[in-house]
C-alpha cells in the first residue's frame, strides 16, 4: 500500500526535538504495541546522542496478547529497555514511572526531578500517556494525527518532570507492509492513503491472521478468497446500501477501518518477531 507522505512540517519538530534533547536526562519514544518496529522513527533513535531511551510500546490491550510477550522477550533480549503500556486502560503506567526513575536518577549528581522527554509518530498515545502518568488531564489529547502541535513541559511532581512533544515521522517510510501498519493503527491522517484499498489489505491480513475474529464481529458465515467480496459481504450484514440497492462500499470503507484502528474488532498484531 502507498501513502503519499510529504515530510513538510516533520522536519522541523524533528529538529526541535534535536535542540530540546540537551535538556532533558532520558527519552520516552512511545510507539505502538500493535506494530513494534512499524511505528518506531530511526531518526529519533540516531539522533538521541548517548541519553538514554526508554520504549513505552502503547495501546497494548489492543494488540495480540502472546505476541506482546514474544516481543518483549525478544526486545530485552536485544538490551532494550522497555515497558508495555496501555494509557487509557491505565496498564504498565506504574512501572514506567518506576524503570525511568530508576534508570535516569543514578546518573544525576543532584537530588531534582527527572526530565524525561515524551516522543514518538503520531498518534500513538504520547499525551494521554503524560496523563496518566499525571492522574489528571493536563495535556490536550485526541483520535488523529498531529494533534500535540508544540513542546510542552509539565511537572508531574517533585520527583518527575515530562516534555511533550507533537509526533514526529520519519522522512520515509521503510516498505510497504510499512505504510499500511501506519495507516491501520492511525498513525497517518487518513486523507493521504486510499482507505478502500487499506480496508481491502486489512481483510487479507485479518483473513490470513484472525479468521475467527473476522468472522465473528462481523457475523459472516465464510470468509471469500476474494477480499472485494468479503466487503461486500460485511457490506450487506450491516445494511450498508446505496440508493439503486448496490453495497455503500465507502461507508463500508470507513466503518471498518475505524473499528480495525480502534480495536474494536479484537486485539491483534500486525508484526511479531519471528518474522522480522
Ligand atoms: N485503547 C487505547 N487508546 C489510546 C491509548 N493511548 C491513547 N489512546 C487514544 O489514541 C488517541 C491519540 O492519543 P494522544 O495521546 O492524543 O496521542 P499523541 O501521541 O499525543 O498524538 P499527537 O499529539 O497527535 O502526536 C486518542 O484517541 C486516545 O484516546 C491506549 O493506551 N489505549
Ligand atoms: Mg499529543
């Protein structure tokens, strides 16, 4: 799948981030546990200069439970230092807090709060993270890319002070299969990809990895070779018709790549390790 991706603006927060790097004692990238590497920037990673990073991998009630966990075998293994959480259901919060304390106050010669930055693509949860590590809602959080626009410091407490940032992309993206993890979690806004074509691609993918959830949430008693069809079988089932009685395939297409980005399908992965 191609999305049409014009760094524009994304070069600046980038560079801003290089800048506000000084300041701070440790990075928290927050990526998306559904798509562990998809939803990374390595220009963020090169650019870290020798502070230390912690991975906040989010929306992890979203994503395949038994993959989660290889993955995190799998990343500590490799020396990662990283946490699986989920900020609104409120999961791993407490231990972040506990591994970027721990990990960024030995180094530090006075007693002062932790300055962590909060960076990470877009929409993977930076600012309600921030929350909930805050117990409150102090920063602007929202369902679509780009909605953080500058930094934003904020004092969570005497111990830990956290830096938002506005998400940032990295100037081009790595392959296809790439492209469309960023478009089926919501990473990208969705008026520079076909969604019809994503919804097709996230058929064959639900069709090849999570039949049974396919075929549950959307009541289908088979599931056609041919993913058009299955569109239009889910089409038909939800009463999604045109004027003339043809299948509303837009609305179709709109439906369903909300649910599959939202999660309301079931909880899935779109890469795992072993196939890396
Ligand atoms: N299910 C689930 N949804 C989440 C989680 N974290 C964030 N969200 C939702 O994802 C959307 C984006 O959250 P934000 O916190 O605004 O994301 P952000 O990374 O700050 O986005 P930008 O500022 O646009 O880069 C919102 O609709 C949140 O409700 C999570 O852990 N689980
Ligand atoms: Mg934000």
């Amino acid at each position: 799948m191609k999305v049409q991706w014009y760094p524009g603006h994304m070069a600046k927060a980038t560079r801003l981030m290089k800048e506000q790097l000084k300041t701070v004692d440790i990075v928290i990238e927050v990526c998306d546990a559904r798509a562990p590497l998809a939803s990374r920037n390595d220009v963020l990673s090169s650019a870290l200069g020798g502070k230390k990073r912690i991975v906040a991998y989010n929306k992890s009630t979203l994503a395949d439970k038994q993959i989660s966990e290889n993955w995190m075998a799998h990343l500590t293994a490799g020396g990662e230092l990283c946490v699986f959480t989920d900020a609104m259901a409120r999961e791993g919060i407490k231990q972040l807090r506990e591994l970027l304390i721990d990990e960024a106050a030995g180094k530090m010669r006075y007693n002062r709060a932790v300055r962590a930055m909060v960076t990470g693509i877009p929409n993977v949860g930076k600012s309600m993270l921030i929350n909930s590590l805050t117990f409150s809602s102090g920063v602007k959080t929202g369902n679509r890319p780009g909605l953080t626009r500058g930094n934003q410091w904020l004092r969570i407490d005497e111990k830990l002070h956290l830096l938002d940032t506005p998400g940032v992309l990295a100037p081009k993206i790595e392959s296809d299969y790439d492209a469309f993890c960023l478009a089926a979690i919501g990473c990208v806004k969705d008026t520079i990809f076909d969604k019809y074509e994503a919804c097709i691609e996230i058929v064959d993918f639900m069709r090849r990895y999570y039949p049974a959830l396919l075929l549950s949430r959307y009541k289908l008693e088979a599931i056609d070779d041919d993913s058009v069809v299955v569109l239009e079988d889910i089409a038909r089932r939800r009463g999604f018709f045109m004027r003339g009685g043809e299948v509303d395939l837009n609305r179709l297409a709109d439906t369903l790549y909300d649910e599959f980005k939202n999660g309301k399908i079931g909880r899935m992965s779109l890469q795992c390790p072993e196939e890396k």
